[in-house]
C-alpha cells in the first residue's frame, strides 16, 4: 500500500473542521498548495476549497477533504500537517520530507 501525499495530525484535522464550520460559504475541505516567494524560494498556501478545481488530486484524511494544488503535488508527497497554537505562533506547519532548507524566518523553503 502507498504511503497518502499528505497527512493531518488530529490536532490540524480539528482546526480545519472548526474554521470550515465557521465558514459563511459552503467549503468541501482545504486547498493545501505552494507559492514561488520568500527568501527561500517557496511558501505554503492553505485556503478554503469552495470547488474541486480540474486535475486536483484530493486527500481524506480524519474525516477532512484535502485538495491539492496539481502544480505542487510533487513538492508536498509524504508531508504531514499540523496545527500548532503557543506563544510564538499560531497556525498550520508542515514537516515535509522534501525541504531541503528554510529560511531563517521559516515562512519559506527549498526543495
């Protein structure tokens, strides 16, 4: 069996159906995606997924629909999301096993 393209821990999968439950549109789940900006040439992008957009791949994961960005599909495969709230940030993270690097301020990456 292949390892999913992306995982949830429970933490991430509760923050995602409390802010789809606050949604005032109707949401199928989350767009997870990649930009080409910051220092190290790549940041993440989550957004509300109001529409499977064409060639998305989409994930469920504890009871969560992921849709994909197909242009990043090949930067995220294995990566797991999280939800972290503390005193420094408050927000979705990524472990991802293809970063090569971040930046100093980890609001961007490199593969």
């Amino acid at each position: 069996m292949s390892k999913p393209m992306i995982t949830m821990t429970d933490a991430a999968a509760d923050r995602v159906k409390e802010l789809i439950g606050r949604s005032e549109k109707p949401v199928l789940g989350l767009r997870v995606g990649v930009n080409s900006r910051g220092c190290s040439g790549m940041s993440y992008v989550v957004e509300y997924a109001e529409e499977q957009r064409r060639f998305e791949d989409i994930v469920e994961d504890k009871g969560v629909k992921i849709f994909i960005d197909p242009t990043a599909v090949m930067f995220l495969i294995g990566s797991e999301m999280d939800y972290v709230e503390d005193k420094f940030q408050t927000g979705f993270v990524f472990t991802n096993p293809n970063e090569k690097g971040r930046c100093g301020c980890g609001e961007s990456f490199h593969v």
